[in-house]
C-alpha cells in the first residue's frame, strides 16, 4: 500500500462519515479525527473551536442541526508529502434541518487538514462555508463605511 493510497482511503472515509453527519450521527465522522489538543474547526455555522474537547462538542451539537440528508463530496484537489495531507471539496447534497419539514439543498466549500499519526491519517483541521457567488471587497470588512 502506497502513502498516497493510504491517504485516498482516508479522505473517502471522511466523506463517507460527513453523509451520516447530515443524517444526525457525528459519531463515524469524529471517528476520523485526531484527538490532539491542536485540532480545530471553522465550522459551516461560523465561529471555530480548538482541542478535542471542544471539536467533539461542536460536532455533536452542528449534527444535532441535521435530522436527514445525504451528500456527494467532488474532491477538487487532494495531496499529502510526509506527516500532512489536505483536501479541498465541494460538499453537496439536500439536507433536513431541525425546525423544516422539508430537504433543501446544500453546498459547501470544504477544507480538511490532515496529519499522519500512528501510521494512521486523521482530520486535523475542518474549515467549510456555504458555496456563494463573488461578493463585493466590503463585504469581508466587519465594519463597512459607506
């Protein structure tokens, strides 16, 4: 088995675990991270957290959100050289969240970091957003002037 091989399988069990977090379960996706005090996450819903304990936390309450949903994870690049490995996906699919009767559908902009421990890959770092169009220079400012 190549390293890269190993990686590969790596990042499609994680997309595979993301299908069962939108279901409600973030069990088999936390099963995927390392457990370090260095892990963090830019979660979809915004803000972030940094250590397991807080990782954990947030990846039980975010799949708490979901009740149904199913996704496709386009992998647009992937690499990994020596303890580290990234992918860079599009996560699409339609969702139920708590409070809708109804699916809708979701795209997000994903990033996962991972790091090689134990001869084992394990998600390091998760930053997603929802996939929107081009927005104007100001809109990244956290107080625009007119």
């Amino acid at each position: 088995m190549s390293f890269t091989d190993d990686f590969a399988r790596a990042a499609e069990a994680v997309g595979r675990a993301t299908s069962t977090f939108l279901s409600g379960n973030a069990e088999p996706f936390k099963a995927c991270w390392s457990q370090g005090p260095d892990v963090t996450i830019f979660g979809g819903w915004g803000a972030y957290e940094r250590g397991w304990d807080q990782v954990s936390a947030r990846l039980d309450w975010a799949a708490a959100r979901f009740v149904d949903g199913q996704h496709d994870q386009e992998v647009l690049t992937m690499d990994c050289g020596g303890e580290v490995g990234w992918t860079v996906c599009l996560e699409r699919g339609e969702v139920r969240v708590i409070g809708q009767g109804v699916t809708a559908p979701i795209v997000l902009r994903v990033t996962h970091v991972y790091r090689r421990e134990d001869a084992q890959w394990w998600v390091v770092h998760r930053h997603a957003d929802p996939a929107t169009g081009k927005t104007a220079p100001t809109a990244v400012l956290s107080n625009p002037t007119s």
